[in-house]
C-alpha cells in the first residue's frame, strides 16, 4: 500500500505542503499512522503543474522519500499551484521508477493507493481490454498503471468519472470470473491540470483511508493566528491519504464509495458506483 | 544494442573472463569496436550456476557496469563453470533492474544482442502470444524478455533449437503484418545449466558479430607459453559478441543464420531457419 | 543506528542465516524491535569469506535491504563459513556506497551500530589522529569508517582488543575536550577471517544491545528436533544486534563493556575499558 | 576529466541550453570530443537559481546523464537565468552524489574539470589547510570540493579570483613538497547567484578546453535568422567545456592562465596567476 497527497490551490513552494507539516508525507514514508504498513519506503514520485507548460514535470526515483537529497532540492525550490505526491510501499510488483507514481500522459496525472486483489492472475485480461493504441505507452508492470491505462480507455480525459466507473467495474468482472471475491481497493487522484478528482472506493465497502481539508475560510475561523491560512486563496484545497497534522477540524474523510471535485468554484462531492465497462 | 558473453568449462572466478582480458567485456562497456554502439552503459547483469544448485543466481543493475563495485566484487569471489554476463545499450525501453539481461527462469537463463524493429508497435500482438500461465511473469519491457517468453512457449525446455526458430519465425510474421521489412536482428545464448546454445540470426542476413573460441587443445598448440590454457580443460569454451582480446588464432566468427551448442563431448554448429509458429 | 549480525561456522547459504529466521535482520530492516529506530533502510551491506580466498568479498548497496533483489540473489548462492552482514539507519550523514557497512582493509572487515556523539564537531581532530598513510584510503564519511582507520592506526591487526580500547579512549578523550559528556556508543564486530571479536560499549553505560548465541551443544539438547542445528559444528556461533527469532534459551545478551572472541577452541569473553591512546 | 557548462542570461528553460543544442552536454556524456574520456558516465548534475530563492536548487545523482529521466524532467520544466550543469568522468574517486558537481555552500555553486595530480597522496595535507569550520561540511572525496573548500578557506565570498589564485598556490606548493611536477589542471566555475567566473589553468600550461560565447549582439548580426538569438539578452553568455554546436563565430577559447567574470555591465578577461596561499 502508499500513501499519497494532492494539493490544488495557491502555488507555493512544494516543502510547504510536503516537508513542514508535522506529520508530512516524508514523515509517513516512515512512520505511517494509518496504512497497512507503516513504512513506505519502495519509491516516490512528485508532479506538478507550472505556470505556463501544459505538460506536468513528474520526478520518481526508486529508494526511499525520507533520504533522497534531490527529492529536497526540489521542494525547496520548485512552486506549484497543483501538483501530486506519492510514496510506494509494493505489494509486489519491482522497486523501479516506471513503477512509481504518479503516472502521466500527456496533460493527465493518475496515482494511487490500494491493490487490484489478485493482480497476478489477471493482469493480462485486463491488459487485453487496454486500447491496442495506449498499450504501447505501458511500460511498468503495476496493478495502478494499468488502472491510468484503463481508465484512460474508457475515456478519461473527456469524463473521468464515468471513465474511472467503468475501470473499476472491469476490473470487478474479470476478478469475479476468476473467483475473486473482492477485485478492487482503491483511493485513486487524477487531474489535467486543471481540475482534479479524488475517487475512494473498495469492493468490499472497506476503504482505505482518505482525507480532504476543511473549507480555507472556516479554518481561517478556527485559527485566526495561522499566518499560512491568509496567505493562501479561498479555493486551496488539499487530499491527502492521512491527515498532516494535528489541527483540529482541518481534516474531513472522503466517505466510501465517493468521489470529489476540486475546481474553479464550488467543489463537489459525489457517490461513486462501479459501471459495466 | 548490446555485448554479451557466455563461458562453459573449467570452473573460473568470474574475473578471470570479466575483467582480465585486454578487451574484456568490462572495456567493452566503454568502449565497443564491434558493436553498433561504442558505450554500453545502461545496466548490466550476470549470471552463474554453482557446483550444487539448479537455479543460476544473477546479480543485475542499472548503470554501467565499469564503475560497479559490486560486479567487481562478485567477479573476485565467486567462481562458476558456466555463465553469462551482458552490458546493455537500450534501444529505447526503460534503463531498470527488469530490463537487464540475463533473464531468468527456474534453471534457463536467456540473454540477447539485437533488436526487434518497431518493436513498440508489435508489441502487444507478441504479448499475446505468450503462454497466459507465462504472462504472469513477465516483468519488464524489453523486447529481449519477449523473445524469451515466447521461445518458452514455443517449448525452449523441451527442444531450444526448436523453439527459438518458432520465435524467430512469430517475430517476422507479425512484423511483415505490420509491414516491417527486416524484423528481427539477434544474437542469443540460452542455457539450462547443462548446454549452452548460441544463435546468430537477422531477417536481412546481416546480424551483429558473434565469435566462438578455438579448441583449447588448438590453442596450446598456438601458445604453448599461456598459463591459463593449461589450466582449463579441454571443453572449456566462449562464446561473445566480439573478441576479447588480440590472441591470433583463438577466435572464429559463428556463420550468418547459425546456431552452436555447447555440451559434453563433441560441440555443434548448425544451420538456423526460423519456423512457422 | 543500526542493526548487524556476524556468522561464524559450518559453511551455510547465507540465505539460511539472512532470511530464513523469523525476525531476520532483513525483517529487522522493516520492523527492528530493539533498535533506536524501527526502519533500518539507508543502506546496507554484506561481507563474506570464500574456502580459499584471503580477502572477504564485500556486497554493499545504498537502498532498503528488504527490497534488494541483487541480496537476495547472493544471499541463494553464496555459502560462507564466516560473513557480516549489516542494515543501516543514518544518523545523519550521507546515504552512499562508501558509508555502508562492512568497511574492509586487506583481510580485516569491520562493522558498527551506535555513533560518535556530536560526530561532526571532532571528525577533524579525529582524523588528524588516522595515521597518514590509512588516510588515503577513507573514503566515506561515517564515524563508523573513522573508528575503523583509528583502530587501525593503534595495531587493529597486531592487538585488536587493545586497538579498540585505545580508539574508544581516544573518542572519549577529544570528545571531553569539546565538552561531549558521553562522547561513545558503540557495538561493533571486526574479524581477519579466523577470529571474530565483538565488543559492546558506551561511555554513559548504557549500551546498545548484543546478543550471542548459545553453545550449538546445548541448544541440541533443549531442541532435538531441530535439524539446522544437527547440521551445523560445535563452534558455530551468531553475534547479533538483536535476537533473530523466538527460540527459548538460543541468546545470551553481551554484558555491558565487554567484547567476546569467537575462535578455535574455546570462546572468550573479556571485560572492555577504554585506555589512553 | 569531466565536461561543463555555465549559463548567465535571459531566463530559459534548461532543455534549451542542456538537450537542444545539436553537440550538447548531454551529447557530449556520450561523445564528448574534446575531453580527455569521451565518456562521461558517473555521475552528473545541475545547480540553477531561482526568481526569489538566494540558494540554488541542486540536482545531482550516479549514473550517466544521457539516460536519466529526472534529468530530462526538470530541464523540460525549470527555468534559469543562471545555472551550472556538470557531467562526470570519475578520475578514481567513488561514484557517488557527494562526489557529483555542482558543489554549494550557501549561495555559492562551484564545478571543476581537471585534476589534482597525485591528490590521493596530498589529499591529508590539503584536507588540514581547510578552515576547521568549514572541513564540517565536506561531505565528499574529491580533489574538486577539496579545491572549493580550500577557495573558501581563502576568502573566495569577498575576492574570488584572489582566493582561487591562493588555493591553486597552496596545491602546488604542497604537490611540489611532494615531488609533483604539475601538481594542477583545472577549468572552474563559480558563482554567487549574481556574478559568474570561469577560470583555466594548469601547472604545465597546458590546461584542459574552455570556451565562451561571442557576445549575442554580434552574433545576431552573424545569424539574422536565428530566433533564439532575437529572445535573449545583450548580456546571456554561456561558458563551456567544448562547443555546443557547429555554429559559425559562436566560440571563443578562453586564453591560457586566465579567467573571465560575466556580471552585469561589460564582462572582463583577465590573466590568472597562481598566489602563495
């Protein structure tokens, strides 16, 4: 399992949302609170969006976020206004950097934190239903880039819910029909940049954890002497896969089988179902 | 492309057929003469079999292999009567662990010199070639690895001449489908722990250099003055991409379209036709 | 901190000792129960001893030991009557081949869980105390290489537990003098290839934990059923950070300040003082 | 030996100076033609500053730049207006980040192509020459950050061609003490984010290649039709190992024994003369 944040909002220096809360994502790349492993220490991968290039920079490297010195270099000195952070604990698959998220194509970021029950077994059925035309971009061996790839095959980039629906109903069919019992456990985060969606779901009903913060102007309520909440807009919005901190009422979870929307304007919050692919 | 060697006889610390030769393997990472490209620096492996194990271990990494400590390391205290070493020049996949020759399974080992052209666009039809009970194994990208799974599916345990010619035959059949004039370019090695094979094969007739050594007793005769060919025995053979050193008289190319085999008593050179799969 | 075991006796796997037990250092990489910290994913590294060559091979990687496949492959083909193995925690300095354990020189191979207090106030004093001509060969920048060039430097290979007790005085004497209450902690292994001396050490007395096994005789009597233990000779022995499984009766904790020796004939152990350099 | 560039200008994307140009550096790990290797395969990194930041960001890892894919990644989406990029070719030290350039203390970059001769014996002669503070700070072996170190040492924040003239005294005064007859071969970049010098020297006269490029205005009188020339800056220069491409007026060889400073206003050249330190 991994852990993984998404912030969207006011750009600011990557370390402020990844190094400097007390409980960063660093922080849980050794001491995890709520995944099933504490420590996530098989790869990492940052992405983010600049100013004015459509396509996101995506830097992975496999070893561990907590002592990777370039990791650092860059927090420290790359801003972004939307940009994703994951840190990989494998369930099995190898320790390498086309296995580490986040993935990209094109405009579009995808990563994950759960497991396809089962991989193994069906990883070719599923790679049999990859459009022929985006199976030749694939190139790790993960259980979450097939899940990019899936959904990018049932037409991600023109309505990611409905695309992301239908993966996770494919991926549900051909787990039954090799008798698994419960194919999907999934928190999965995909943008282009400029919106983003953050899905929670398991076919069990049992989800991993996954949190969003609390509206920026009723924290600004609650802590009146937080310099960082006036300094950042009204829509800054942050998903993470366990709380950063300790701030009372900053941290709301995504309910099971849900799905949100951080965009211009009022973001939603919606069920999510698993539809025949 | 790539460079490899395979060493059959006398059992030898790795070092003597790695690093000692004055063209040894490890100068040729550096500096190729025969190979398409003269640095071969995006990974590496070897792989060896002991006196009383049936599976080979192999030792694989990414970056070159001239400054790896820890391939000097193995090299100076491990000993082996047969095994393979490759350094890699991608053609383009991934440089990752996975991607490293000499892939393994259960006691074969198989590694490569060449390419299969517009291989990203055949490549899922390949992939679906392979035996499914396969596919799970399947780990990395190359079309290196491919070629291997398919020759085991084309029952490499049972009959490797066989099988590697009903592969090389697939390979030019899907190619020339997608209208590839020359498909497939290689020079392999494949062993079970016991025999070697060496194959030397392109579509267009004009593969990359392979040469096998003299008879030993052939060579005493030469250079009476050598230490080392008192030492080995007389079945003791290499097998390489080029020649690793300067030694008149110790090296003969393998025929365009041919294969050897290496095995107690007489070895064997034959011509090699792909197969209808 | 870190965590290390050395094995000394019938020639094994090291896969044997390595992975097999319950809580194997390689478990102990994830979830170390004694140590400073639970993760020990900074590095890692291995030294073995071959039937006939005099100087240990040595295997060292930057990267969790738990996900290293090349270990892994070692660990299932390399058999040693004597080896070092090691799993890193940083406290502080670089993450890198040179500062991974075990550090070797000529025959002799070192390795080291604890710290130098305020380690990079002193290092320079220190390192004017190396004898110039060791000098040239350090190459990281551990305190752990430093205590192995200083012993070193006081007649490691004439005397060592002389040798150890002169380069504790010393880092207790040029830590005193900058003011450092207790400058040591330290449990450390250092062999030639026929003896092997561990020594447990703190200036506060309050040392890391060291363990050592019990005489392979008389486990065989509390445990007859177990066949490893039918296997291995009367002088097989493990020195180890941490006791690898749950079996009653197998370990012995090293006592405070002293150092044992593992040798033909009977074992030793000593009470350690630190002298003036 | 290695190979650098040193860019000063209008604010550019490092794609466009470190992968566009047809012989870039990038090409030049590869193929350098002028380089002593024409390899440069360990180890490589970039140091650029930012808008609003004082201390540059810097990028540095193992392995050969032409096949690293964060490389490529942050050169597609970071811009500079000043920015160092150094690819490795090691002279014996250990392949690892503290040993890759750019070096940094504080604001301050520095890189080197060269060697001292014979440093592995003078190394402990020059490391006790290094202020007690700043020797805290070494983190590396080289004889390059024992020369930045040692220009620190000298006053390199105040007057830098001055403390650079004291530190190649100091190298050659204890080379001499030594028996080495040119004790020094060096072409250095260093700056403070503001201010750029590039020095070239060796003790025989005879230094390793350094270029810098014709000032823009004249070049875009040379070459009407090239855009990029039209989008920088009078003041952009760039200073180099060996030429980036092909292009007709673009190059200069900076003089034997010299070193030139890029600064706002006119740029200078001047003679460099090594001083008793």
């Amino acid at each position: 399992m991994c852990r993984w944040l998404a912030y969207s909002g006011t750009p600011v220096l990557l370390d402020t949302i990844l190094y400097k809360p007390s409980h960063s994502l660093i922080d849980q790349s050794l001491h995890s609170r709520l995944g099933v492993e504490t420590t996530n220490g098989d790869g990492f991968g940052i992405g983010w969006y600049g100013q004015d290039l459509d396509t996101p920079g995506v830097f992975r490297d496999i070893g561990p976020a907590w002592s990777n010195r370039n990791l650092r270099e860059i927090a420290d000195h790359v801003r972004s206004h939307l940009f994703f952070a994951h840190i990989r604990a494998t369930t099995g698959t190898a320790v390498q950097q086309t296995n580490c998220h986040p993935f990209r194509h094109g405009r579009w970021m995808w990563m994950h934190n759960g497991a396809i029950a089962d991989f193994h077994r069906i990883r070719r059925d599923l790679a049999l239903a990859v459009d022929p035309q985006l199976f030749l971009d694939m190139e790790g061996s993960t259980d979450s880039e097939m899940m990019f790839f899936l959904a990018m095959t049932f037409g991600l980039e023109k309505d990611p819910p409905s695309a992301v629906a239908r993966m996770a109903g494919l991926v549900e069919q051909v787990g039954h029909e090799h008798g698994v019992e419960f194919p999907l456990q999934m928190t999965v985060a995909v943008t282009d940049g400029e919106r983003l969606w953050a899905f929670r779901y398991s076919s069990e009903g049992h989800s991993r954890s996954l949190f969003y913060s609390t509206a920026v102007e009723t924290l600004r309520a609650l802590h009146p002497d937080l310099e960082f909440l006036r300094e950042v807009s009204d829509e800054t919005r942050l998903i993470v896969s366990e709380p950063l901190g300790e701030m009372p009422g900053a941290w709301n979870e995504v309910p099971e089988s849900s799905y949100g929307v951080v965009q211009h304007g009022e973001d939603e919050l919606r069920s999510f179902v698993p539809q025949a692919a």
